[in-house]
C-alpha cells in the first residue's frame, strides 16, 4: 500500500480551521487539538475584527487557503465580548446566517470563563465589563498561585492539567452557560470543542 503522491494544484482538505484574535485562544486550542491529535484541525490568528469577526476572519481565512493549498471544511470564529455591542452583535449573526459552514464560538466577557471552568463551575451571571476580566484575571492568578498572565503557555498547560488536560471538567462546568448570551456570563468553547473532538 502507498500514499498517492500529493497532485499538483490539488488543495490539501482539512477539516476544521479555528480563526481567533487572541494570544490566549491561539495557545490554547493548538495546545488541546495537539493533545486529542486533530491533525486535520488548523489555527489562526487575526487582529481583532469587532463587529466585522465574520467577514474579516473569513477573509483571512480564504487567503490561508490560496496561500497554502488548502481547503476547510467549516470555519470557528472565536470572540469575546470585548466592547462589543448589541448591535454589533446582531450584525455578526447576520454575516452567520448566510454561511452554513460558520459557528461563532463565543464567551461573555472572555475566554477567561473557559479556562476558569477548568477548576469552578461557572454560572450565568449578568456581567460587568469594567470589572469581570480583571475579577477573571485575578481567579486564575489564585488558582495557579502566581499573577495570570495571558498567552503564558507555561500557566496554560497547567489550567489544563487540572483536568487531566481533557475538556470534560470544563465541558462539565460550563453546561448551564453554553447558550451565547450578551448580558450573561456564557461561553460556548466546550459545546464547540466537544464535537470537533467528537
């Protein structure tokens, strides 16, 4: 049996590819797709797009295509709530609407929420812009028992140790908060992740 050669001017299929805007978000799910070995399962990062994430990450998205021979399947936006606002918000899921093979991947007010959940259970809670991703910062630190730094590989692989560096504890934990929400605590990564990793 022998692999056929690679035919020229044939794009590469992959299956997924996850387009963030965060140190953070980059780390980390090269980290997990590395740990459940998704080869076909790609990530890249882009500047932070605001109300424009769908199009601009698709944009870029396309460009990663020409750029590399490649081809996805389906494209993950991944953002935080950041400053956006509720009609920010209705204009991103309206660029969602017209591409069936689009998910927002989406935690209010940071991804924070996600890897918090890798130690507490989170909850919906209304959330406060000013002081939710400091409070968040400030959790994490106490958990890993030094100041939280973001994008630290170092400090990600050990919120994921915590669990065993398996989604099922923070999967778990953010069960009652995985409906994306705008005035609540929410994120929605486990969801996402749990049937990429399938």
């Amino acid at each position: 049996f022998h692999m056929a050669r690679q035919t020229e001017g044939i794009p590469k299929k992959f299956k997924n590819l996850f387009i963030v805007d965060g140190i953070t978000e980059e780390k980390y799910f090269n980290a997990i797709f590395q740990r459940y070995k998704l080869s076909a399962t790609e990530v890249k990062r882009i500047s932070n797009s605001g109300n424009m994430a769908v199009i601009q990450g698709l944009s870029e998205a396309h460009g990663k295509e020409e750029a590399e021979g490649k081809t996805y399947d389906y494209y993950y936006i991944v953002i935080d709530r950041d400053d956006l606002t509720e009609s920010d918000y209705d204009k991103i899921c309206r660029d969602l609407a017209s591409q069936p093979n689009v998910q927002l991947v989406f935690s209010n007010i940071a991804f924070e929420v996600w890897l918090l959940a890798h130690y507490d259970t989170m909850t919906a809670r209304p959330v406060d812009l000013l002081k939710d991703r400091e409070d968040l910062k400030r959790v994490l630190g106490n958990k890993l028992g030094v100041k939280y730094k973001k994008g630290d590989t170092k400090q990600l692989y050990k919120i994921m140790s915590n669990s065993n560096h398996s989604i099922e504890l923070p999967l778990n934990n953010t069960r009652n908060i995985s409906k994306i929400n705008m005035a609540y605590q929410c994120t929605n990564v486990g969801v996402v992740l749990s049937h990429v990793i399938g």
